[in-house]
C-alpha cells in the first residue's frame, strides 16, 4: 500500500511541520506517506474564489491516478471515528496499491474534486485550517496503524 497527501502550497507553520515529522517518524515502520506539493492559486483582481477552486483542481486533477483510491477532506464529507477509519483501511486498502488523500486550498475543494473522489471525509464540524488538517491527518494515519496493530496508543 502506497499513501499519498496531495495539497496546495507548502506547509508555513514551523509547529505544523515539527508535528508532522513526528508522526512521520512514528509511522515509519509501518509506511511512508509521499507527500504531492501543489502550487495554489492566489487571489489577485481576476479571480475569485470559485475561478481559484477551480484553477486548484485542473492542478490537483492531473496528479490523480485512475487507480487510486481518492479521499477528497472536505468539510462537508462523512465523519468517521477513528476506529471507523481504521476498519475501512483493514478493508478497503487492503487489496489498494495507492491512496491518495487530498487537501484543499485555503478555500477548500472545488465539486469536481470531491465528485470524482471515492469517499469525501470530513474531520469535524469544526473548520480546521488547510495547514492544520495536514497534521490532523498525519497523526490519524499514524493511528490508524496503531489501532490495526493493536498497539497501545488509541485507547
């Protein structure tokens, strides 16, 4: 199994990337996440948010594999708990060479991402920011093998 983070812009906040490396380095001896770095799209006088959304995905589209099982986060998607998740790892990626989960822009994803997209998930009822959700993500794969393994971190 093959996971990939496709997002737009780099990840700013030091906090953020220190806690992503932390997970990385725990996740090591399970997997490694590919991380997919997309430059966004700025907000100038010729475009607004939904001409940036779609911009966003004419990018984000040609870095999706048709095989590829799609997790599109979006706050309007399907909330899991973590073992929820977990247990949809253990049965549908199984059998998955790649998953790619994907990260919008500072103005989320636009339809044709989620629409294409073989589940759209959602975090919480909260906004997070894009920046954020990538550490949230982070450690929620980490604990998704952890629970898998049944290693004594999610309790």
């Amino acid at each position: 199994m093959n996971i990939k983070i496709l997002c737009l812009g780099k990840t700013k906040q030091k906090f953020v990337k220190e806690g992503i490396s932390e997970y990385e380095k725990r996740l090591s001896k399970y997997i490694k996440i590919d991380w997919m770095i997309i430059p966004d799209v700025k907000l100038c006088g010729s475009n607004d948010i939904n001409i940036i959304k779609e911009k966003e995905a004419e990018r984000i589209l040609g870095n999706l594999s048709e095989s590829a099982y799609i997790i599109a986060l979006d706050e309007n998607g399907k909330a899991l708990s973590s073992k929820k998740f977990a247990e949809l790892f253990r049965k549908k990626f199984s059998f998955r060479k790649e998953i790619i989960f994907v990260i919008g822009g500072v103005y989320g994803l636009s339809k044709r991402i989620t629409s294409k997209a073989d589940l759209v998930l959602s975090f919480s009822n909260f906004t997070f920011t894009h920046q954020i959700i990538r550490l949230l993500l982070t450690e929620q794969i980490y604990r998704t093998f952890t629970i898998i393994k049944g290693k004594k971190y999610h309790y």
